[in-house]
C-alpha cells in the first residue's frame, strides 16, 4: 500500500513538473515573446557594436599619438604646406620682357568643340 502511494504520488509529481515545464516554454514561443527577445538582442549587439567602435577609435588615436611622437610630428611642430609656384610662375608676365604676356590655357579639349 505505501508502495503505490509512493509512486502515485512521484507520477503525480512528474506530470505538474512536465505540465508546468511544457507550459512555459509555449508562452517562450509566442510571437510577443520571440518579438520581445529578438529586439533585446538586437540591442544588446548594437551596443557591443558601439563599444567595439569606441575602442577601435580610441586605439587608432593612440596609434597616430605614438607614429607622430616617432616621427616627431607633435602639434607644436606643424608647418603649413608652402604655396604653389607653378601656377604663381605661369600667371605672372615675364620679367624681362614685359610685352610678352601669357594666356591662361584651357585644358577643356571639349571646349568650342
């Protein structure tokens, strides 16, 4: 009698513990609860996106930090790039001979054309 008790009792068990199993991971599969997962995902991986973004900038900052500090291209040091002077030299009438002016020429082969 207590044996049948027991295992009455134990299957009783199992089925709650199945039913109740069963139970929640339906409501795990429902369209609203899938939405709700995929859209927390989808967050979670853009912030990890952001973050790996920061510190791929963060290093390539460093980096060029450490490449100008080996060039000894610091702030401080910066020059600015010196004028053309093809372009000074080809508007300018000649010095010597000042009758001769030069005329601007167009490059444009389509021009007139």
């Amino acid at each position: 009698m207590f044996r049948r008790t027991f295992w009455f009792t134990t299957g009783a068990a199992a089925g709650v513990w199945a039913t109740t199993k069963v139970n929640r991971k339906l409501k795990q599969l429902t369209p609203e609860s899938l939405a709700a997962r995929t859209a927390d995902k989808a967050i979670e991986a853009g912030h990890r996106l952001k973050d790996f973004a920061l510190d791929v900038k963060a290093g390539m900052a460093q980096r060029e930090s450490e490449l100008n500090d080996a060039l000894g291209l610091n702030a401080s040091n910066v020059r600015e790039l010196p004028a053309q002077r093809r372009l000074a030299a080809i508007d300018q009438p000649d010095q010597q001979n000042p009758k001769i002016s030069y005329k601007k020429i167009s490059y444009n082969r389509n021009e007139d054309h």
